[in-house]
C-alpha cells in the first residue's frame, strides 16, 4: 500500500521551456502532497506543502510564480517549472499523506537543462 | 542550530554487525518521528515511524525514542550489504511537514 507515483522520472530541455510534473497517489486519497527538491549530496528541502482544493503554501525563499503547483484532485497534485534555466536542474521529489498517516515519496524526477 | 542534526558519517560497519544510527532535535513540542532510507540516485523509502518513548521493533530494524533527550536513534541489526544508503531522520511538530536531518551514509562492509 502507499504508492506514490511521479512522472516523468527524468526530463533533459533547454533554458526557457516549462516542464510539468505530475504527482499521484495510486491506492489512497492524499489530504496533503508536498513538494522536494534535492541537490548532489545534501538532504531534501521542502518547497512547498499542497492541500486538495487549496493554494500551495511556499517555503521561504521559493517563488511561487516560477514553480507553480496545482492539487486538482485527492490523487492528483502537478509541479510545473516555468521558464526553466541550469540552475533548476535538481532531483525534485514529491510526497503524499493521508493524514495522519507517514509521508510517502514517489521515485522523482531528474531534471536536467541545458 | 539546525533543528534536526545527524552525523553526516560516513559511518563504516562489518557485515553481521549492528549499525547505529542517532538524530537529535531542536523542537521540544515535535510528535512523530521517522527514518527513511535512501539509495543513490533514488528516492526517500520509510521504513520506521516512532510517536511514544522507548522502542519500536521491525524485522531487523529499532527505533528508539527519547523525548526528554530530544534524541531519536536506529538500530539495524544483522548488517547487510543492501543497507548500505543514506539514512535521513524526519521530524514532525504535528503540523503536516516534516524537517530532515542531513543523512548519516552508511555503509556495509563485506
């Protein structure tokens, strides 16, 4: 049981395209999703937490207008990086509660720009 | 301070042997507690969550918790290669995120 699925799994574009990421819970309903980035050798950094329904709420530091998140669903959540540049090249990695229940991740995604 | 601290390691451990893994925290008012697995390349797995004082068994795995130390540590016993990953130790104020340590890497040795 809790199976998180992300897609893609790995994304290479060039500087200026936006990539979404999708984000579903396959066996249950997540009140909540949360979105990670991780960069070579350090630990994962929240970006920001989704409710179903509700406005993502950011981490300080993370600009809401360049990484857009829509939780459409209870199985759905999107990461959509707009007008990505080298610098937005990460592992971003999302998660997926069912309150109270642990977080689980899905596999990530590798995504590389030129 | 960092709110969750780990020893970045790497911590070196015989085969067979028992892995110990430690984690403290900042946050007296944290509730849950968890240590997730993570392979290279790969993303975090759960594999314990602890909410109470004292431990908690799974296979080969212990999570023991001490909230009065502010310290929440992993056992792994009978080592095996395959364990050999980062551990990360994730804690909850009961608000719904969760902050990560830095990762122990450890590392089984044939």
């Amino acid at each position: 049981g809790a199976v998180v699925s992300q897609h893609p799994s790995w994304v290479i574009c060039k500087s200026g395209t936006s990539v979404k990421i999708e984000c579903r819970s396959l066996d249950f309903q997540a009140t909540t999703m949360f979105w990670y980035r991780q960069f070579p050798k350090q630990s994962l950094m929240l970006m920001a937490t989704s409710n179903e329904g509700s406005k993502a709420t950011y981490e300080q530091g993370v600009e809401k207008d360049k990484f857009l998140i829509n939780h459409a669903s209870l199985t759905l959540s999107t990461l959509t990086v707009t007008s990505a540049h080298p610098e937005d090249s990460s592992f971003y990695i999302c998660s997926a509660r069912d309150a109270p229940l642990p977080q689980h991740f899905g596999d990530g995604t590798r995504l590389s720009i030129l | 301070q960092k709110e969750v601290e780990q020893n970045s390691g790497p911590l070196s451990v015989p085969e067979g042997a028992i892995a110990s893994l430690n984690c403290t925290y900042s946050d007296r008012v944290s509730q849950s507690f968890f240590w997730y697995r993570q392979y290279s390349g790969k993303s975090p797995e759960l594999i314990m969550s602890i909410y109470s004082n004292g431990d908690k068994e799974d296979g080969r795995f212990t999570a023991q918790l001490n909230k009065a130390s502010q310290y929440v540590s992993l056992l792994i016993r009978d080592s095996q290669p395959s364990d050999s990953a980062t551990y990360l130790c994730a804690v909850s104020q009961g608000a719904q995120k969760l902050v990560f340590g830095q990762g122990t890497r450890l590392t089984i040795n044939p």
